[in-house]
C-alpha cells in the first residue's frame, strides 16, 4: 500500500464533503417529503427485498442493533412501514412496507435519480466511468477497513474470553522460562511413556527439545497459582518455505489434571496465538485413531480430518493403528 500524505487523505475527505453538500444532504433536499436520510436508505432497500427481518436489516444497513431498532419504530410511527411476526417464531418480526412508505418512495427516488443523471450528463463517458471505478473503489476500501477493524475486535474478545476463563480456573498461561524444564520434560516423558498420545520412541531429553525447541517453534505453559506447570503446548510451521503459513502445534496436560477442560482452553488460546504469528491454518499431521479425547477435541474445535493414514503408528503391543492428520483455517 502506498503510504499517504495527510494532503491526500484531507483532499479525499474535502470532495467527500463536497459531493455530500452538493447532493444537499445537508440542507436536506427531501425535507419537504419529511423523510430522513435513514429513512430513504431503508425504505429503499425494501423496495426490492421480501419480508426482511430486524437483525437483516441493521446487518444491510451496517447499523447496530439499537440504532436499527429505533430507525424501525420511527419509521413505523411516520407509517412507512409495519411488522407481521413469523408464523414459526413469534419474537421474530418481519417488516413490510405500507402504502404510505411505497408513495414516500416514489416521491424522493426520483429526486435522487434525476440529480444522478444530471451530473452524469456533465462528464465524459470516459470521466464517468472513472466515477464509477473511484466511488466503488472508496466503498471498497471502506468496507476492508470495517471487516479488519471488526476482525481486531472479534479476536480481542476471544483473547480477553480465553484469558478469562483461564482466571477463573486459577490458571495462567504464559510464555516457556528456562525454570520450567524440568517441570514440562516431566509431562513430556509422561505422555510419551503412556505409549499411546504421542508417535516418538523414546521419552529423552533430547527427544524433548528436539520436537519442542525447534528454531521456528514458540512453547507456552499453563501454571497455577502456586506456579506448578499443568502441561503446555509448542506451536511452529508445519513445513518450510511456500508452505510456512500453516502451523502446527502438540498439546500436553499432565494426567492428574485431564478432562477439566484445560485441554480445550489450551488449544483455543493456541488458535488464537498462531493467528496472531500470521499462521493461516493448523495441521496436525499423526493423531493416533485411538487417541478419542484428542480427536474429540480437535474435532470441536473445527478441525476436519484430511487423510487417513492406514497402520500409520505400531502399537507397543506390536499391533498397528491409523493415523489421521487434521487440518483447520484459523480465519474461520
Ligand atoms: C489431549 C489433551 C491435551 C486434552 O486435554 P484435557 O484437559 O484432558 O481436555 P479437556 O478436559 O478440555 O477435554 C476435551 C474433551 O474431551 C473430553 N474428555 C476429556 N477426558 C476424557 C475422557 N477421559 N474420556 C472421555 N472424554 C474425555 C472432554 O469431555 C471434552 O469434551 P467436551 O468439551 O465435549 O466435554 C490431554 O488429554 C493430554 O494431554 N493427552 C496426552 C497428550 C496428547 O494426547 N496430546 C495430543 C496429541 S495429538
């Protein structure tokens, strides 16, 4: 993107006030009508729109859901509009336009079409058509700006949820210390023991630091209160080069502390975090078929299993099992 002066940015926003007073939105042209500027936006949009509802209306008009509602009671007092409820759910209102809004429409449309035309009539075709281009350009800039601004907002929020509950539960999740090693290797050898979570053969230190402490991978912990490490998670690309964009992650919870829900939050703050690191999607590439609780959690994360993989991990009874790699967009 190029960078912008704030002489630009102010010579956009000063023909935008131009072309907003020469449309006399200011003086209101359609002051006569008595019909106000939301009024117009939504009496329109009815025009072409069968039975919306309240929330589809605000959601059309990008208005909150109050602003929406009051627009809506002021429009039914002029008697533009009215509402029937659905048949199958009666809190839902359906809204309809009435004679009175349908005269109202045709009373201001044409003011606003002919000063359309008019100016129009003035340019170029050539000078219409970078109208055109520009004012659909603009509104599209607008609109990535709202969904980006919104997307901030959105993952704040489910951060600020995650770090909520997280309190609640008298936990803490935090970068990997150097201090917590010997804590986390502990659930490390405990998980690998087990025989059944996770593919590695041996349960060493250097096992350890080789699958978590690679030179892309980030580790977290969760802590209690009192500063015991419960388990922890690596997150890093599951490949190089064209492909970095996807991440990968192992979770690990230390077996007193399983089936609370640590597991889930662990893995809903991981999300978030490979968001934040610019990872567009998660992978996991050798989740053991008989490792249930893994699967269900994965699975009621979003998680889709992509490819089976047949006798994919020998058992430590010499049997085999299937192996599954699953696979998530993060923007989702
Ligand atoms: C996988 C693991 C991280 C999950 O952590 P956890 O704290 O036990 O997970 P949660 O308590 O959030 O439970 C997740 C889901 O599994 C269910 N679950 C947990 N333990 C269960 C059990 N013993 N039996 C059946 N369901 C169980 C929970 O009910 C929950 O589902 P729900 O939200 O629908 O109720 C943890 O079990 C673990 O460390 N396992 C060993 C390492 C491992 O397998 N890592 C994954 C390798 S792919």
């Amino acid at each position: 993107m190029k960078n912008l002066s704030s002489e630009e940015i102010d010579l956009l926003r000063h023909n935008a006030r131009c072309v907003v007073r020469e449309l006399g939105l200011l003086n209101d042209a359609y002051f006569e009508i008595g019909v106000t500027l939301a009024e117009r936006h939504l009496l329109i949009e009815l025009a072409s729109w069968d039975s919306p509802t309240m929330g589809e209306i605000a959601e059309r008009l990008l208005l909150d859901k109050s602003t929406a509602s009051r627009l809506i009671g002021k429009a039914m007092k002029k008697g533009y509009i009215q509402y029937t409820s659905d048949a199958k759910d009666k809190r839902k209102k359906i809204i309809h336009m009435t004679e009175v809004g349908r005269r109202t429409l045709a009373a201001f449309e044409p003011i606003a079409f002919n000063q359309t035309k008019d100016a129009l009539s003035t340019l170029s075709a050539e000078e219409i058509e970078l109208v055109y281009r520009g004012v659909a350009l603009y509104a599209k800039g607008l609109k990535n700006s709202r969904l980006k601004n919104r997307k901030l907002i959105e993952e704040r929020d489910r951060l600020d949820e995650i770090n909520g509950r997280w309190a609640g539960l008298g936990l803490a999740l935090r970068l990997f210390a150097e201090g917590d090693e010997e804590r986390l290797y502990e659930i490390f050898r405990e998980v690998v023991d087990s025989g059944n979570q996770f593919p590695y053969e041996s349960n060493s230190i250097q096992e350890f630091h080789r699958q978590f402490f690679g030179p892309n991978s980030q580790v977290y912990v969760v802590h209690s209160s009192g500063g015991e490490i419960l388990g922890g998670f690596f997150i890093k690309p599951n490949f190089s080069g064209r492909s970095d964009h996807i991440a990968n992650a192992a979770y690990m919870i230390k077996s007193t502390h399983r089936g609370q829900g640590i597991g889930t939050l662990l893995a809903k703050a991981s999300l978030e975090i490979a968001k934040e690191l610019g990872f567009q999607a998660m992978q996991f590439n050798m989740v053991f078929s008989q490792n249930f609780v893994a699967l269900k959690l994965y699975q009621k994360l979003g998680f889709n299993i992509v490819g089976t993989i047949p006798s994919a991990i020998r058992n430590p009874d010499g049997n085999y099992q299937t192996g599954y790699v699953l696979h998530r967009e993060l923007d989702m």
